[in-house]
C-alpha cells in the first residue's frame, strides 16, 4: 500500500521548532517501518565534504535524530564519519542508497567495517539513505532504519522508495527554512570559566574521565557539568554540545 504523500507533507509550513519536526519524523517514518532516522543538513562548503568539518556530525550543520545517544557520541568522537561507505556513497549520490548488513561482508577497510558494526551493535542493521543536493553545495542527509527482516525492509523500500525520496526532499527544505536560520542567530549563553574549560576539551574528543584529570577534578564533576551545559544549549549529548558551542562562538578549537 502507498503512502498518503500529499496528506503527510501538507502541514510541514506550520512546523517551526525542533521537537515538532522530530515528533513529525517520528509518525512518519515509523509508519513505513522505519524505527530509527538520521536527518544532517549542511550548507555552502561544509556540503561538498561534512567530513571535514571539525565537529564533524553537528558543527555548522542542522542535526535531527532519535538513534541512541550512544552511538552518535560514539560515531563523533572516534570519527567514523571519516570512514563510513553510506556517507561516501551518498556524497556522489543524486539517488538513494540502500544497504542491509551484508554490506559489511563487501567493505574492504577495517574502519569502515567498524563503522557497520557499530551502527548493527546499536540496531542500525538495513538502512535507506537519501543525498539531497541543493544550491550553493547544500548537502542534506535523511538516514532511515528499520529493524524488519532483509525480505521485509527490501519489498517495504520497493513499494515506498519514490515516497520516502520525495519526503525527505520535502522535509530537508522544510527544516532549512525554519530551523537553519534559528541556527545561525548565536544566541546570549553565558558559560563559566570551568564550563567553557569542560567544552573545549571535549569538542576535540577527551572523555569526562580523561578531562578530569587534565583539569584535576572528578570525573563525577565533569559530568555534572556537562549535563548542565546540554540543559543550557538546549541540547540531549555532551558532542552536540560542543558543536553548538563552537557554532555560537562561545568555544574555539
């Protein structure tokens, strides 16, 4: 059965925050089967290559997901962006790519094996990934997942593959014109002295563990802060946090 296309895209003009685009996602995707997704939008140059962006999964870039928080602290901190075969594909791509786990049989470098192992350990085990290139080197990623079986994932992307492309098209301009731009206005954050130490560390990869002693306070004291800086950025993990930090200018690598 396919899906009501004009029906599910008809109220993206009225969403204008993250959370409801998220629930929006949530409804849509789920209902074609899709547990799980990944929404990355860059602009300008960060479009021709988002590997090589520092912050690498949120640095300039306009992120929406529900995968666990953690993989994606995972997938940012050991730079598996930076070897990962959907991203490569997709960045020469006009047209969806879809895999299952018989991808990681055929990959030839041990990262990239690591990476589809990593994505499988966390329920990202098939996956339908749809580039979108727009003016000026934009770049948009929609990731959709589903935990059905191969026979199943595969006639469910045979039946709706030219549904969810138009969707996602629709759903990365959609939130590129009310959220990018919520983006690019820095917002007033006051940050401590330790707070700002804390971030700075961590947007180039150190654990709570290892920041703790480079600052000489527990890692219990790390963390605290931590979770009071995504309470303040408005964010749910300490890598976006960072991210959004750095894009506000309240931190510098």
């Amino acid at each position: 059965m396919h899906t009501d296309l004009a029906g599910i895209l008809s109220d993206l003009s009225a969403l204008s925050t993250e959370d409801a685009f998220k629930r929006k996602l949530d409804r849509t995707f789920d209902g074609l089967g899709f547990n799980m997704y990944c929404y990355l939008g860059f602009k300008g140059d960060a479009g021709s290559d988002p590997r090589r962006s520092p912050a690498n999964a949120a640095d300039g870039a306009l992120y929406l997901t529900n995968l666990p928080v953690g993989w994606t602290e995972r997938y940012i901190e050991e730079r598996f962006q930076d070897d990962d075969p959907i991203i490569g594909e997709c960045l020469s791509s006009r047209l969806p790519v879809t895999w299952t786990e018989k991808l990681r049989t055929k990959v030839r470098s041990t990262r990239a094996r690591a990476v589809l192992a990593g994505g499988i350990d966390f329920g990202a085990r098939r996956g339908f990934a749809v580039p979108i290139h727009g003016p000026g080197g934009e770049l948009g990623l929609m990731s959709l997942y589903s935990d059905m079986s191969d026979i199943e994932f595969e006639k469910s992307v045979e039946t709706n593959r030219y549904d969810l492309h138009m969707m996602s098209i629709y759903f990365h301009d959609a939130m590129q014109k009310k959220l990018a731009q919520q983006e690019e206005i820095p917002k007033p954050i006051p940050l401590t002295d330790r707070e700002a130490e804390i971030l700075q560390w961590t947007a180039i990869g150190k654990t709570a563990w290892e920041i703790g002693g480079i600052l000489k306070i527990s890692e219990r004291t790390v963390n605290f802060h931590l979770q009071n800086l995504m309470g303040k950025l408005g964010v749910h993990n300490k890598t976006h946090a960072a991210a959004k930090a750095m894009s506000f200018g309240l931190i510098h690598t």
